[in-house]
C-alpha cells in the first residue's frame, strides 16, 4: 500500500500519453503506483524524477505519479530504458 509516509514522486506531467505509458511500464514490471491530480490554469514543468525537465506545459491538468521509495530506482530504471522516455 502506497501511503503519504512511504512514497516519492517518479513524475509529474500535464500530458495524459505520457502518464498512459509511465503506468503501462510500471504495470508491467509489477510496480505499484498512485496518482493524484491537480487542476491547474498556470504553467508548469514537466519533468520525470527530480530536477530532470522534459519540457514545459500549461494550463489543464497535473498528474503526479508516485511509486514506494523502495520502489523508486526500479521505476526510474524502467522508465529511462523505454523507448520514448530519452
């Protein structure tokens, strides 16, 4: 179970194709996630990890996926090696 307490964030993103495959990846790998989401009319980065930027979005609405932190390089690792997520 993914809590407050025991989860870091692998991405943040307005782009729903974008989160489809993060969640694919991780589904397929058997790696448990949890979304939240925020409406949002100003802009924002769109980055994957931290400090890592892919680009800039605005308006509409921010997707924060989260994984556990024991979790955390397995999902990174997965997501770096996708085709795609370079």
């Amino acid at each position: 179970m993914i809590t407050v307490f025991n989860r870091k964030e692998l991405i943040t993103t307005y782009d729903m194709d974008e989160l489809a495959n993060a969640k694919d990846d991780l589904r397929n790998a058997g790696i448990d996630f949890k979304i939240s989401k925020k409406h949002s009319n100003g802009g924002s980065i769109s980055r994957i990890g931290r400090g890592m930027n892919i680009g800039i979005k605005y308006g509409g609405v921010e997707y924060t996926l989260y994984v556990r932190e024991q979790d955390y390089k397995n999902a990174v690792f997965i997501i770096h090696n996708k085709e795609g997520w370079k």
